[in-house]
C-alpha cells in the first residue's frame, strides 16, 4: 500500500495581484505562508511517513514544501526540485492582469487559455531562459496550453513517482495549481471537457492512497 499526497503551494503575491504567472519566480505572500503551515498540520494528523518529496524549480513551490515538512516533522526526507512540475507557461499572458485581460478579450476567452485542456495561449515571441534551466539544459517554452504542460510532468510520473509508489513508497509533490490540475486528470480520469471544472486550492491537500498495482484505493480531499 503505498500514500501519494498532492499540495498546491500557498498563495502568492501573484495569486494576491491576478496576475498571470507561470514560471516567474515569484514569493508567497504571508497569508501564502500562512496556508502551507496550515497544510503542514492538517498532514501531519494524517500520520503519513513520507518516503520522498517532489516540488518544482520555482520558490513559491519550494519554500511551501520546506514549511509543510517542518510542520510534518519531516524535514530531514530527500526533496526533488524537478522543473517538469513547473506551473504551466502562460507565454505571452506573463505579468498581466487576469481581469483586464479578460476586459480587453472576454471572460470567455480568458476562462479557455486558463482552464481549457487544449488552448494554447499567446506565445511569447522569443525564448527567456534563466540560470536555473540552464543549469538543466533546458529552454523555457514560448507558452503552453495544459496539455503541453502533462507531456513534461508524465515522463517524472512514469519513471519516477509512479515506479516508487508501486514499491509501497509515501510520496509527497507539492507543485503547482496546472501541474496538480493535469495530474488530477490523469488519476481521475477527468475528461477534456470536465478538465475546465478542476479547482485546486492553495495548500489544500489531497492524498490518494493505491495498492502495490497502483489501483486506487481512496482518495481524501483535507
């Protein structure tokens, strides 16, 4: 039996502003601090030993995972800081108010490039890249629909996170609103159309518990 816990980072300042994100690397706010130690404790009365941890590249993500495993009493178990669970790119949305966004375009646009499955959004006309994915010989995207975004998390999921899991580990990912949205579709089975429905809260946690073939023996929503 093995315990697979999903934590979308607490909120941050782009959170607080409407911005669109992405991969901007931006800090949580104090309420956002505030929601991961919240998470942390709702876990650790859970009595879960965790066996690893994943999160992404980005520290809203990171710094959540560090505060959730202090709460747990877990600080000192291995974390993987894996680019593949990275927000979706929003390209050329980056940095833009989501509610003037949505005055200029309509809120029924803005609701396909944010929740649709498919859309792609604006891309960006030149490739960003930092230091950090350099360091990972990896180019930042130009943009990415959802979809996109799953083809980069599935290879970590198929030769990391599911084969552990298999072997009866407890592992804990705290990531991302799109990067915990599509593998919620993926576990569920959500379809494509039902995906525009998927809600992911920050510092909520969800934990799926799976037998060693990885058949799915409930799920809890904390």
């Amino acid at each position: 039996m093995s315990k697979l816990v999903l934590i979308r980072h607490g909120e941050s300042t782009a959170n607080r502003d409407n911005i669109f994100t992405g991969w901007s690397d931006v800090p949580l706010t104090e309420k956002g601090l505030a929601q991961a130690h919240v998470a942390g404790k709702q876990l650790l009365h859970s009595a879960i030993d965790f066996d690893i941890v994943y999160t992404s590249v980005l520290q809203r993500a990171i710094i959540s995972s560090y505060i959730i495993l202090d709460e747990i009493g877990q600080a000192w178990l291995p974390l993987v800081k894996s680019w593949r669970l990275n927000e979706r790119h929003y390209g050329a949305l980056r940095g833009l108010n989501k509610a003037a966004t949505a005055k200029k375009y309509g809120d029924h646009q803005v609701k396909e490039w944010r929740r649709s499955y498919t859309t792609v959004p604006p891309l960006l006309k030149t490739t960003e890249s930092s230091r950090a994915y350099q360091a990972f010989a990896v180019t930042e995207p130009l943009g990415e629909s959802a979809e996109m975004s799953w083809q980069r998390v599935k290879p970590l999921w198929e030769d990391k996170i599911a084969p552990q899991l298999r072997d009866e580990k407890n592992v804990l990912i705290v990531a991302h609103g799109s990067s915990i949205r599509v593998l919620l579709k993926f576990l569920d089975k959500i379809s494509d159309d039902d995906f525009m429905k998927v809600e992911v809260g920050n510092g909520e946690p969800i934990i799926y518990h799976f037998d060693q073939h990885l058949q799915l023996l409930s799920k809890t929503n904390l």
